[in-house]
C-alpha cells in the first residue's frame, strides 16, 4: 500500500470503502474546488454516517414509488434478454441488427470482488472488440482513477456493440412527453452518461482500442408521455464529456490535500469528528445540496462565517467576488475602505445602497 | 438578479428580516382567487395524488386518489377537479363590457373580471401543465369515455399554463415566484423554494426571526413540502401502508389516505394564505389594472370561442410559435418598463445599470427654440445633476419617470450630469404648457426603457407558412391515438 493509500484508510477509521457511481462522480466535478468533497470522496468516507454524526443529516430519501416504478420499468425494458429495447433500437433508430447476444455481466457465480468483475468486464469487451461478438453487455463494471485513486463504478446501464463501436444505454424512469423532458433531469443523465462514455474510453484505451471506438452518443431510453411504453432517444454528451475531463484533470491531488493535515486526522466517530471535518476546507455553494450529504453541515458552516457564497454563486458574482458578507456590507455603507482591487466593486456597492436607500426613502 | 438585489440580501442577513424589493405590488390580485396545492405520486409525470383547492381560507375541500395508479379513480378525480375548476371559470367573468368596435367593425366585448388561480410553487404550475396535457385529448364517448368535464378541464388548465408564461400575466401564479418578487430574504434562491421557509423570511412567527422561522420550515415533518413532490419519507411510512390498506379493502382505508394527506396539505393552505394577506398589504402597482385588463382581454377570447375549438395541439405549428413568441418578448419588455415607472426601487435596478437617471435639475431653460428647420420647434434644455452611472449614448431617447409623456434625447453626459434636450409632452405651441416642464431644484428621473418599444409583427396565415418553417401545417384536430393514449 502507498502512504496515500495508508492516510486515506485512517481517515475512514478502518471502516471499509465507499463505491462511487457515475452520480457522485458527475457531483464532484460540479464542485472540484472543494477539498472537503475531494477528501471524503476519495478515501470513501461513508459521508452520510459523517453527516448524522455531525447533526447534519442529509435528506435524500427516495420515495418507495418512485423506486417501485423505475425498477419496474426497467425490467420492463431488460425483459426477455431485452426484447423491448432491442426493438425499439431497430424500429425507431432504424438499426440493423441481425444477430444479438446479451451479456449480464453482474453475476459470476455469486460473491466476488470488484477487482475480478472488473477482469471479466474487460476481458468480454476486448474479445468483443476482437471478434466483433456481443450486441449488449449488461452490468459492466468499469474504473475510473478520481484523484489519483482508482473508483469502481457500477453503472446501470448496457454496453451495446454495433459494427465495432460500443455506446451507452442509459434507462431513466422520468417521462419524455411529446418529445421533451424536464431539462434537469436530462441534464443529470447526460452527465452521468459521460462519466460512462469516460470510464468505457479509458477501458478500451487499456485494450489499446482509440477513444471513439466509445460512442459520444448515447441512447437513452425513457417512458414515452403518460404510458409505460419506453421511447429511446440519442443523447450527445460531448459537452458533458469535455467539462467532466477538464475537471478530473483539474481534481486538487488528494496527496497535496493531505500533505496540509496532521497525521492523526480521522473521520472515525468521536468527539474530535467536528474539528476534524473543519479542518479540511470546503466551498460550498448552494447546488452542493442536491448532490453532497455534507451539504447540511457545510451551509451551516458557510452562514456562521457570514459567507456571500451561501446565498449562491450569482450572488457572490454581483458582489465582484467579495466573499463575506460583513466586508461587502461595510464597502456599501462606507464604514470599509476598499483595498485596490475592489475599488470599482465598493463603488458600485455604495451607489446600489444610495439607490435603495433614494426608493425606500421617498416611498415612505 | 442585480448589486441591488444581491444587497438587499446581504441586508436581509444582517438584520434576519427578509427585505422589500418592491414598495407596491405588482401583480393583480383577485378578491376571491382560486387557490390550489396539488400533490403528486412520485416517480410518475403526472399522476395526481391529492389537490386541496378553494377560494376562501376558511372552506378547503379535498379532491383524494386513494389509489393513485387506478385510471379510473384518476378520471373520477379530473373529473370532480373540473367542477370545482370549471365552476370557478364561469364565476370569475363578472359582467359583459361593451368595447367600441374594433378595425374590421365588429362589436366586440370583455368580460369585467376573469378567474385567477394560484398555487404554492413552479412545481405546481408544471404538475397544471402535465395534467391538463394528460387530459385535454380525452374523449367522452367510445372507448376510454370520461366525463364531460375533464377534457374541458384539460384545455383550460392548458391555456391558465400558457398565461402563466406570459409575463406580467396574474391569471395563475406561483406564491413563490410571486413573493420573491417583492421580498429578498436572507438564504439563496434554492432555498426560496420552500414557500415556508420563503414566508418565514418575510413574515416571521413571534419571537422568531427569519433565520429561525427558515430552519423550522426545512423539517419535512413540522413543516411538510409544498408540493407537487411529496416528503420522501411521509411516502414511505405513511402512505405508501395506507395504500396498500385500501388495495387490500381493509376498512376505513379510504378515510385514513384523506386524513393523511390533508395532513400534509393543510400546513401549505394555511400558507397560501398567509401570503394572500400579506400582497393584499402592498399598495396595488399603477399599471397593474391595464395588465388584467389584457388578461380578461385573453379569458374573453378564450371562453367565447371555447365551444368551437380543439384542444391545444401537442407542439405549436410554426407560425402559431413564432407569434407566440414575439407576444412574450414584447410582454416582458413592457412588464420591466411598467414596473419601474410603478415602483422607485425596481426604477433604481434600471438606474444601478445606467440605463436610467435621476437627480435634481440643475439648469433649465423652457423656451430654446430649434430653429435649424423650416418651422421653430420647442426644445427645451434641461440639464440633470446626478450620481447615477449613467451608460446612455447621445442622441438616446429617455422619458419622464413620473409622467411618460414627456419625452427627451440624451445631448451629452458629463460629470456634471445629463443634459437633455426635451421633445414632446409640453403641449402644441411654442410656449411649454405651464406645469409640464421640471423646474430647477426638482427631483427628476428619466429613463430609457420604455414599453412597446417596438410595435406588433405581422405573420404570414397558417396555409402560408414559409418552406423554411417546414411549408404549411395542416389544421391540427385531434386524432382516435390522442385520445385513447395510455396513462399508466
């Protein structure tokens, strides 16, 4: 094991890791400035455990309807060796596809670890790349390194080969109705395709297979307006896959992180878990709480310290980047001197606040 | 969002009350409005699951689909949803004006008042969408038949959820959407989401402060959502066994589903309400009634030819979209002008982006004659000192803020202000009508966002819809498919 290996297994305190998905994976690009995130995520700190332990819990609780029906549609879609998908992959994307195979790479014989399924997800896909045999590949479990630590990834979707090219098949249980769906739960798909396309890219790069042997195109498969039909449309995550590169690139290096804190630092449960959270810094903005079970404690945090960012990022943009709020308030009252940078800042502040002060003035 | 916005949140802050942005209200606010909170099954596009509706907030009723994936509980639902909805439509018309004809002659009418529904949230105005797409195709006869009533239903949420996307338009609201218009709290705008944490901002229980009255909002169980989206947890602990209670026909299953959903819908109600009182307190905005005037304009035209209609097609045909289009951006340019002559604080958004004025006249002269033409002209000087940061170009034409009438152009803009040479609005002859123009020492604003700026763009008729639109669209009229679609 490496020393980093070594620090990031104390910070769990022995507990054993967390897997990444391609959800979590697409959140932690959202916000790669946050060391806090970058830390926890990358040691696979259970950080809803952290978050109760603090007083913070996360509220993600999935309704068991919503569960319900998306495990239903899916089934409904993967029935018969995926008769209804592949139906609809001939019929409405016009594809020829004579011979189909399906692969469920999930099960090997019962209990076996990430590293064999890992083996045998490749070992398929490079005799598939060789041979051209296999349609669909169910399960695939892939890697992707966060950070310089290799993450496991258990996506939910289908590999699918044609002609020698794989894309992504990702199934989602939110309607398209006449075409269009809630634009952020498309937005949510794509980015998690793209971590898929990634993941793909990198095992095929391993194979020693050129990157667009993974299509950037991925089909996604949802329930057509109000019925349970499914309807499959070609998502391009190219823009997605671009901001996700840029970005893992970007990842501060856990290493740097953790050359900054002691040595006994630990997430383990304990009194001491409050000062340790805090002394890895984080950035938290107001999306972090749609995607980060830290999000709770992190507000908290943020509001104590008087942060402009907890009010959200466009906030903090009209400020000119001043980041609390006590400073921005005491340049738009005058009672703070600005600091050459923020001369132009203060001064559209002090005109906002005479402004305000002009209409509340003169209507009462 | 804006400095002046993003300020009044950082005062908000400061002092844990949310803070105005608004001295008057702008939007139309009827006596006895419909209001809705409507929940949803999760997971589902548009599956109803309860609504609590009514116009006064002492006498909710409670609409309940104690199966929620039963098709036909969901029809007797719409159904019973569209009395309560329909019956509101033909209550709100009031009387029958008589307006002058127009052009082509013809009498024409406007109804004096029109119905107004509001519900908690954006959420709410999408779930009136979904349902009124889900059920406007319907058929009352043949297979799949419902009642009369819900295709009527569908179209008329239909066209409530078009309204709402014209700006300035009070025929639907979300409460949200509304009060952030006219209060900045302390927290971000995610979290002005939550009507209940919203309102605990604003209006904070006694011996709370905002902040306080926020944080209890955010407890899912003193304080349940606000709708579409049921809690999470509510479904899995409470709802979901009750379900499977009345599946099973164990007695008095029905019951317990009402009283558990009334449970959660009552706290929202409340708060509907609360916030109904609390816009009824601001002074009404000047350009408020000629905005529902267009509103009862539209409900007019609407109800009357509601009978020889088809329900609203899936996708707007080209030229329909294009129209449609034009119309909201020319709303919503006359909607931020209005509202800035109505209200100081929005005019003072517009003066923070230098795109108006104001200060005190400096230096006047009321009788300067161009003479550079055939004819003198009056044009008079009016030099304006202000600290504004004024971003306007010369030869831009501003108006009076406090009397639209009085037109001027920008000549030049130097620190000592803006000097402006005043073209219209002082009466016919050479001599300015007395009283029309500002004299030095008054307090003046001018601005140069104006409403209607540009005026209405024809468009080609449907059978001439140009190739590069696709050529001309057949008439849409709903097909057997539309109307036996699944709903599942």
């Amino acid at each position: 094991m490496t020393d980093t290996a070594l620090a990031l297994d104390r910070l769990r305190g022995g507990a054993p890791p967390r897997n990444h998905d391609a959800r979590t994976i697409a959140a932690l690009t959202a916000n790669p400035g946050c060391a806090r995130r970058g830390l926890m995520d990358a040691a696979g700190v259970d950080k809803d455990a952290v978050a109760r332990a603090l007083g913070f819990p996360a509220q993600f609780g999935q309704s068991q309807f919503a569960i319900t029906r998306g495990n239903a549609f899916e089934a409904q879609v993967k029935a018969d060796g995926c008769a209804e998908l592949l139906t609809l992959l001939r019929d409405r994307l016009g594809l020829r596809l004579p011979e189909v195979a399906y692969d469920d790479l999930e099960v090997v014989g019962g209990n076996e670890g990430r590293e064999l399924r890992y083996t045998r997800t490749r070992r398929l896909l490079a005799r598939a790349l060789e041979s051209g045999e296999g349609t669909l590949f169910d399960h695939p479990l892939l890697r992707l390194d966060i950070a310089g630590q290799p993450a496991y990834l258990e996506p939910d979707v289908i590999a699918f080969q044609l002609e020698g090219r794989f894309h992504v098949i990702e199934i989602k249980s939110f309607a398209v109705i006449d075409g269009q769906a809630e634009p952020d739960q498309v937005a949510a798909a794509a980015r998690q395709s793209a971590v898929y396309v990634l993941a793909l890219r990198r095992l095929l790069a391993e194979l020693g297979a050129p990157a667009d042997r993974v299509s950037h195109e991925v089909f996604l498969v949802c329930p057509e307006n109000f019925s349970n039909r499914p309807t499959a449309s070609l998502l391009d995550v190219r823009p997605q896959l671009a901001v996700l590169e840029r970005q893992l690139a970007r990842l501060t290096r856990v290493d740097r992180i953790l050359e900054e804190l002691p040595d006994d630092l630990t997430f383990a449960p304990g009194d001491a878990l409050p000062e340790a959270v805090r002394a890895v810094a984080a950035r938290y903005a107001p999306e972090c709480m749609a995607t980060c079970e830290m999000a709770f404690f992190c507000r908290d945090e943020a509001r104590a310290c008087g942060s402009t960012g907890a009010l959200g990022r466009s906030v903090r943009d009209d400020l000119g980047g001043v980041d609390s709020i006590g400073t921005a308030l005491g340049l738009a009252n005058g009672t703070i001197e600005p600091s050459p940078d923020l001369v132009e800042t203060a001064e559209q502040l002090r005109t906002a606040a005479r402004l305000r002060r002009e209409a509340l003035d003169g209507a009462a | 969002m804006s400095a002046l916005t993003s300020l009044a949140r950082l005062e908000a802050v400061a002092t844990g009350r949310a803070q105005p942005l608004a001295t008057v209200r702008h939007c139309h606010l009827a006596e006895a409005p419909l209001v809705m909170v409507p929940l949803k099954l999760a997971g589902e596009a548009a599956a109803p699951l309860a609504v609590m509706l009514g116009t006064r907030p002492s006498a909710p009723a409670l609409l309940v689909v104690p199966q929620p994936r039963n098709r036909d509980l969901r029809f007797a639902f719409a159904a019973d949803l569209a009395k309560v909805v329909l019956d509101h439509v033909e209550a709100g018309r009031g009387s029958v004006e008589q307006l002058p004809p127009g052009r082509d002659g013809e009498a024409k009418t406007r109804y004096s008042d029109a119905p107004q529904l509001l519900v908690p949230n954006r959420g709410g105005v999408a779930f009136l969408r979904m349902l009124g797409r889900s059920t406007r195709f319907r058929r009352t006869e043949g297979p799949y038949a419902v009642d009369a009533a819900v295709p009527a239903l569908g179209r008329w949420l239909t066209w409530f959820t078009e309204r709402h996307d014209h700006p300035g338009s009070s025929l639907l609201l979300a409460m949200t959407e509304v009060l952030r218009l006219h209060w900045a709290t302390g927290q971000s705008s995610l979290e002005d989401g939550n009507l209940a944490a919203l309102l605990g901002w604003i209006d904070p229980p006694d011996g709370m402060d905002g902040p306080a009255a926020a944080a209890l909002a955010e407890d899912p169980v003193a304080c349940p959502p606000a709708g579409p989206a049921t809690d999470p947890t509510f479904d899995n602990e409470v709802l979901a066994p009750a379900i499977a209670a009345y599946n099973e026909g164990a007695p008095q299953a029905e019951e317990k589903i009402h009283r558990a959903l009334e449970s959660q819908l009552a706290p929202t109600w409340e708060l509907m309400w609360r916030a109904v009182r609390l816009l009824r307190e601001l002074p009404e905005g000047a350009s408020v009634p000629a905005r529902w005037e267009r509103d009862r304009d539209a409900f007019t035209y609407y109800h009357q030819t509601f009978g020889e209609g088809y329900p609203q097609a899936r996708r707007d045909p080209p030229v329909r979209a294009a129209r449609r289009l034009h119309d909201l951006e020319r709303a919503q340019e006359s909607y931020e002008a209005q509202r800035a002559f109505d209200d100081p604080l929005v005019m003072a958004e517009h003066r923070l982006a230098g795109q108006a004025f104001g200060g005190v006249v400096t230096e006047c002269d009321p009788t300067r004659l161009d003479e550079s033409g055939k004819r003198p002209r009056l044009r008079p000087y009016l030099r304006v000192g202000t600290e504004d940061p004024v971003q306007l170009e010369p030869g831009t034409t501003v108006c009076s803020a406090d009397r639209p009438a009085l037109k001027g152009r920008v000549v030049e803009v130097g620190a000592g202000g803006v000097l402006l040479e005043l073209t219209g609005g002082m009466g016919r002859r050479l001599t300015p009508e007395p009283g029309t123009i500002p004299q030095v020492g008054d307090r003046v604003c001018f601005t140069s966002r104006v409403a209607d700026s540009w005026g209405a763009a024809r468009f080609p008729d449907r059978e001439e819809t140009p190739w590069t639109h696709g050529g001309p669209t057949e008439d849409y009229v709903p097909t057997d498919e539309d109307a036996a679609e699944e709903w599942s």
